[in-house]
C-alpha cells in the first residue's frame, strides 16, 4: 500500500492531467482522440521522479536525469501530438540532443561531482546549437543532406571523450 506521500503525490498528478484536459477545451485545444494524449504517461512519469527526488528521501540525482528526460520528451511528443508541429524527425531531431542536454545538466545541478554529466551536457549543448542552424534555418541543400548523414559521427567521437576521460578517471583511482 501507498504511504500517504506517495498517493498525495498519485492523486494530484491525475487532478493535474484532468484539470490540465478541461483547460485546454476552454482553450479550444481539443484532442482528436484519446492515443494523442498518450505523452501524458511518460510525463507523470518523470514528474514522478522529479518529485521523488525533490520531496522525497531518495536524493539521487539520477531520479532527476530521469524526471527531466521523461518530462521534456513527452512536452517534446505533445507538440506533435496537439498539431503544432508536423512530424518530421529530420527538422526537430536536434530537439531530442538538447532534451538530453538539459537532463544532464539538472543532473549535474543536483550532483556537482558527475562532471561527465556536465561535460555531456556542454558537448550536447554545443552539437544541439550547430545542428539548429542546419535543420531548422536556411543552410545550404548539399550542406544540410551532409551533415543530415554525419551527425551520428559526432556523437561517435563525444562518446568515445566520455570514454577516455572516464579511463583516465579509473586509472588515477588505482595509482
């Protein structure tokens, strides 16, 4: 059974969705149909953790990484989902770098000492800016089909960083 925190905290994400789904009729924002609401789901998901982590007992910062990340990339899918935006992951997925950005970088707010979690964030930060000015401004055809086809690479070579500093971390620990 639920301690009465955690159902307070159940009960008042569903008033949320339900007052949140009476708004936006007022609005006019009306859902075509029950599936466009499904982000809903990972967005009380990482609600829940971000509020685990801020309110509860458990001060790990990955409940917030997660919390973040669910929240931002159901936000993320309501844009589609509400017609905002039309689908088209060749234009917004520069989005879903700077989602992951900006989790590592609450992540490394609540624990200063993942500094690959804030090395993460800048290089997705950086990679998320430059890949803005390709997909989502006027850039050059030939341009913007190349670097359509390498931005994996760059993940490549800020993976491979991630790697060689986390090497070097173990072997100062065993010096």
């Amino acid at each position: 059974m639920l301690n009465n925190g955690r159902s307070s905290i159940i009960i008042g994400l569903i008033t949320l969705f339900v007052g949140l789904l009476l708004l936006g009729r007022t609005f006019d924002i009306h859902m075509r149909s029950l599936f466009n609401a499904w982000p809903i789901a990972p967005m009380l998901f990482g609600i829940g953790f971000t509020f685990e982590y801020l309110f509860g007992s458990r001060k790990d910062s990955r409940f917030l990484l997660v919390g973040v990340s669910a929240t931002l990339i159901a936000l993320f899918f309501f844009m589609f989902t509400l017609g905002f935006w039309k689908w088209d992951i060749g234009r917004y997925w520069v989005l879903l770098i700077l989602i992951a950005s900006v989790s590592l970088f609450a992540q490394w707010l609540a624990d200063m000492n993942q500094s690959v979690s804030l090395s993460a964030s800048v290089i997705g930060f950086i990679i998320g800016v430059f890949g803005m000015q390709f997909t989502m401004s006027e850039a050059h055809p030939l341009m913007v089909q190349t670097i359509s086809q390498m931005w994996p690479a760059i993940i490549v070579l800020a993976g491979l960083a991630i790697l060689g500093r986390g090497f070097s971390q173990i072997s100062k620990k065993e010096e």
